[in-house]
C-alpha cells in the first residue's frame, strides 16, 4: 500500500508539473518534489497545492529541503561532491532501467529510492560554462568548456528560477507589473523616480490567493548605483510606464517620456504637418544611433493642439531635443513655429534647428540660424548625420542635449557627479555657443537639480568649455621670480577694457581650443598654439606635458599644460618681434614679463597664474 501511495503521489505530481510551459528539466523536478513532499507530510491531494501555496513553500528552501530529507531518507550528501560527480549521477539517473535497482541505496521502497535520487542529483554543485577566455588553435574544433561553480546546488538554483517563473504567473493573474518592467514612483521619499522592477515580495503570513497584489516591489531606480539605488516600494505608489521600443518611440504631447534614449529629434507642429509621416519613416530607416530614437511631436495624435495643461511637455520637448525639424515660413525675417505659440529662438535652439525648404535669400532668418535642408526627407537624414550613435540618458541627463552631453567638460563632470555619489535628477541647457560650423557647444551653461546620497537637493549652474591647451614658454633665470614668460594679450576677455593710465592689458598664455578636434595629439596641437599664437616653430621632443585640471571648481572642463623652455636665442627673437613687427595677427601681440611681475601686477587671472608657477621649475641651489 506505500508503494502504490507513493507511486500515485509522485505520478500526480509529475502530471501537474507536465502543465507548467517554459520550465527546464531541473526546475520540473524541483517543482515535482515540492508537490510530492507536500502531499506526503500533509496527507494530500497534489491537485489542492495551488499556486500562492507553492510560492510560499518556495521562500523557505531551508524547511523545504528539511521536510526532503524527511520523507526520502538516504545517504546523506557529500560534502566534497565534485560537480563532475554530481553530472554523472544525473547520466545514471537518466539512463537507468525504471524496474532496475538502485544503485546501493538502503531506504525503503524501490519507489522512493528513485524519488531520493532525483532528490539526490539535485543537491550537487551548480556550475555553467564560462567559455569568455577559451581560444582555440584549432579552428576545426571546439576547445573544450571549462565550468564555473557558482557556490549553489542545483536544487537551490532552479528553485529560484521557479520562483521567477510564478512570480510571473501570480503577476499576471494580479494585473500587476511584472518583474523587469519600468515603473514611475508616484508617492512617499522617491516620488516623481523611474526606475525597474529587480524583485517582487508576497504577503507569506496570510492566505495569499490567486490575484492578490504583492505586498512591495524591490526598485532599481534610474541613475543611481550600489545599494542606494534599490529601494522597496508599494504597488499602490507605483504606475507601469509604457513598453517602449528599445530602437525607435514616436510620443505625442502630454504622453509619458521614454525614462531613456539615446537621441530625441522634435518635430514642430504649427499649420500643416502632413509632412510628419514621412519624416517619421525617414528617421526610422536611416537611424545611426545605438540605442533609442524618440521622435517628440508637440500635438495631439488626433492632430489638435496641446491643451494648456501640456505647456510643461511641450516646453521640456523643445529644451530637451537634439534636433528640431521646422519648416520655413517663406518669409525672410521671420522664423519658422515650432508650435501655434512658440518660434524659434536664435540663442536656444542654436546648432539644434533644421529648417525646410529653406528661403532663397542668403539675409533670411534660417540662413542665419538655422541648417537648411531641400526638402523633409533631406532634413531628417541631415539630424540622423549630426545625431550620429547618439549617446544613452536617463532621468535628468535627458533634459541635455547632445550639443553639450557630448562635450569633453560635461562628461566629465557628469563622471565626478557619479563618483561622488550624487545624480542629476533635472536639467536645463541656459546657454550654448558653438564655433564656426561644430556640431557641439565650446562654451556652454546648464542649470542643474542635483541629487546627493541623502536624497538632499541643491541647485546648481554648471558652466563650461571645450578642452583647452595652453604651453608656457619660459627662460629660467637664477632666481625663479627672475624667470621671464611668453604671453599674449588677452583681446578675447570680456573684462577686457580700454587701457587706461592706471589699467594694462590683460595677458594670457598661447592657447588653443582642442575639444572638437578630432585628429592629431599634444605635441601636434602645442606645435600649432606656438606657430598660431608667437610664430614659434619647436621640436615636439622639447615639450614637457603637465597634468590636466579644472582652471576652477566652477567650471566644467579639461585644461591641458605643456611647457617649453626656451633658449636665449629664442627669446631675444620674440623680444625683437614684439617691438618691430607690424603683422596684424596674434603672433606680433606677445608680451614677455618675469614671474615677478605676474605675481605682483593683475595682468593675468588667478588661473593664469597658477598654471605659470606649478609649470616654471625652481632652480637648485
């Protein structure tokens, strides 16, 4: 009668474990000897185990695997099994004769000898094939795999797979989200944070049942890293966020913005916009990004305006975007509508607007400030070329474009931000300028809501510029203070007035912007600031490179040193250029002046200063 109880028990629940989808072979077993203990110890039907029951068994595998132990005594396992040992009792168990006997186990019952040993194989070592550092010499064959333990049983891995797997089914029974879905905080410490759901916790205590919501979720949110950025939050103070596309979104006014994307070209929607269509198609086929490309339409997807409570979209849209598609008016002085009520704006939507089919005059708005395109379809391939492969932001850093995002300073504050355990949770670009026809900013300011490990909020303004190369020419002198310096005057400083009898010329050293040059090194780079700037030519293996700094914490950029003692002769040819040159250009506007007078006369800024006197060595004694 034992047997035949056995048999029947285990047969019932190997047949209910045969109407799961999606399990492996492992993760059935684990399955099957739940069912199987559960009947046994409580004197049960399996078919009465329901789904919340078995979840619940699952979140104590150490009684579970107790409660094993009790109903299927046997050997107790090795503990210095080997996984190989552990693989090739799986092989006997899978290949051995149903009626055949039992490999030397002395519990009782053939039928619970072959149940112990399903039991058995799954208490081995769980490895996986880590094959990341196998080459093979032999072309023809695969080298062989090396296996990874990763310090569980198989019965403690595939029970976790388990889990997952009805999580999933007691989600959806729920109507909840699902584990791995993006979720909006709507209230308590972290409202207005997006994020993913990593985990999902029940309410074990009570008589869980199908369709009952979980008690929290565990959140991974967006933009934080460690363990500060998981956090548990109710069901009830979270919203599912839309299944966004990985590669291409169009979102209308007032929809929810995709919480990241690589690029996000806006679309302006003032009079007709039957061209939207097809610049739509064209983004979507000539995309270059590596990530996703959001299409922002400012209207409605019935074509009506935005009302006035989607102002905030429409106005995040336009600030936000890193291209703007517009079409031209016809009219010479006047600027295309982005919306009903919004032009284009010359400062803020600068290296960011494409404007089609664009006004003959050469004088016209869009000439002036805008890119111009023949034609739609012309206009969105010409924003996939200036996109290029985009660049991921989530939360806050979606709000700055990428004519300033890609910029060398602002990586590299957004890089100190993180390592200091603060996150931008807002941004606004205030101002961008570009030189000549770059596609990114060389100078730039962005209002910025930071975000510390304490969840203390500051505002800030972050200001910067394109990486810098300055060279100090110099000729030491016995006494350090004696030292003399190449300057130029400084014509570019907007403190920069009139000479007056109590004023002089401000001076600075021989600089060049680099951040927007894509080719060449240092020494090609100070080669080029001596030729431009003092009508020196040098050998690069004269040039000594100093480490690069901020020239103040309140500027975001890069600043590299390179100095050059110069020789006597050197020196007295500067000196002669200053005096007799009449060559308009920079290079007849050097100054020389020893470290002395620097340090006692404000002819230069502090940074200035300090990057002359870490350069200049002090003579030994």
């Amino acid at each position: 009668m034992g047997d035949e109880l056995e048999r029947a028990r285990w047969e019932q629940a190997r047949a209910k474990v045969g109407t799961f989808r999606g399990l492996d072979g492992y993760e059935r077993d684990v399955l099957a000897l739940l069912y199987y203990v559960v009947a046994m110890r409580e004197g049960r039907e399996v078919e009465s185990i329901g789904l919340p029951e078995t979840r619940r068994r699952l979140t104590d595998l150490d009684s579970l695997q107790q409660d094993l132990d009790a109903v299927l005594p046997g050997p107790a396992p090795d503990p210095d099994r080997t996984f190989e040992e552990g693989q090739r009792a799986q092989i006997r168990r899978l290949t051995a004769d149903p009626a055949g006997g039992d490999d030397g186990f002395t519990g009782p019952g053939p039928v619970t000898g072959r149940i112990w040993h399903v039991w058995d194989c799954l208490r081995a070592p769980h490895g996986v094939v880590d094959d990341s550092d196998l080459m093979s010499d032999m072309p023809d064959h695969d080298p062989p795999a090396r296996i990874r333990l990763t310090d569980t049983t198989y019965f403690e891995h595939a029970a976790g797979q388990l889990t997952s797997h009805l999580d999933r089914l007691l989600l959806a029974a729920a109507g909840a989200p699902l584990v791995h879905k993006a979720v909006l905080v709507t209230a308590g410490t972290h409202a207005g944070l997006t994020g993913q759901i990593d985990d999902v916790t029940w309410n074990t205590e009570g008589d869980l049942t199908v369709g009952d919501p979980p008690a929290s979720y565990r959140i991974r949110l967006d933009g934080l890293y460690g363990p500060r950025a998981y956090v548990d939050v109710s069901p009830r103070e979270l919203m599912k966020l839309p299944d966004w596309d990985n590669r291409f979104v169009v979102v209308y006014a007032g929809e929810i913005f995709p919480t990241e994307w690589h690029a996000a070209v806006l679309l302006a929607s003032d009079g007709d916009t039957s061209w939207h269509d097809e610049v739509v198609e064209a983004l979507r086929e000539s995309q270059r990004s590596f990530g996703r490309l959001v299409v922002l339409i400012p209207r409605l997807p019935d074509g009506s305006a935005p009302s006035a409570e989607q102002e905030q979209w429409v106005s995040n849209a336009l600030a936000w975007a890193d291209e703007i598609i517009a079409v031209d008016p016809g009219l010479p002085d006047e600027p295309p509508r982005l919306t009903p009520k919004i032009p284009a704006d010359g400062r803020d939507h600068d290296g960011r607007l494409i404007v089609f089919p664009g006004s003959a005059s050469e004088r016209s708005w869009a000439r002036q400030h805008a890119v111009i395109a023949e034609d739609a379809v012309t206009a969105a391939r010409m924003a996939q070329q200036r996109i290029g492969r985009g660049m991921s932001r989530k939360g806050g850093e979606r709000g700055v474009p990428l004519l300033v995002s890609q910029t060398s300073g602002f990586a590299e504050w957004k890089m100190h931000l993180t390592q200091h355990g603060k996150r931008l949770t807002e941004a606004r670009v205030a101002w961008a300028h570009r030189d000549g026809g770059n596609d990114r900013a060389a100078r730039w300011a962005v209002n910025a809501r930071i975000e510390d490990q304490e969840l203390r909020t500051t505002h800030e303004v972050i200001t910067g510029h394109t990486t810098r190369l300055s060279v100090v020419l110099y000729r030491p002198r016995a006494s350090w203070a004696d030292s003399e310096i190449v300057l130029v005057h400084d014509d570019t400083n907007i403190l920069n007035a009139t000479p007056g009898p109590s004023q002089q010329q401000p001076l600075r050293l021989p600089t060049m912007d680099i951040g927007l040059i894509r080719t060449g090194d240092a020494g090609g780079w100070a080669q080029a600031v001596l030729n431009v700037e003092v009508g020196l030519n040098v050998e690069t293996d004269r040039l000594r490179s100093v480490r690069a700094r901020n020239d103040t914490s309140l500027t975001a950029s890069a600043h590299y040193v390179v100095s050059l003692e110069i020789t006597e002769e050197e020196l007295t040819s500067l000196c002669t250029d200053t005096s007799t040159s009449e060559l308009p250009g920079p290079t007849a506007r050097h100054d020389i002046r020893t470290l002395a007078e620097l340090l006692t006369t404000p002819i230069t800024d502090w940074s200035t200063l300090g990057i002359i006197t870490s350069s200049v060595p002090v003579p030994n004694s």
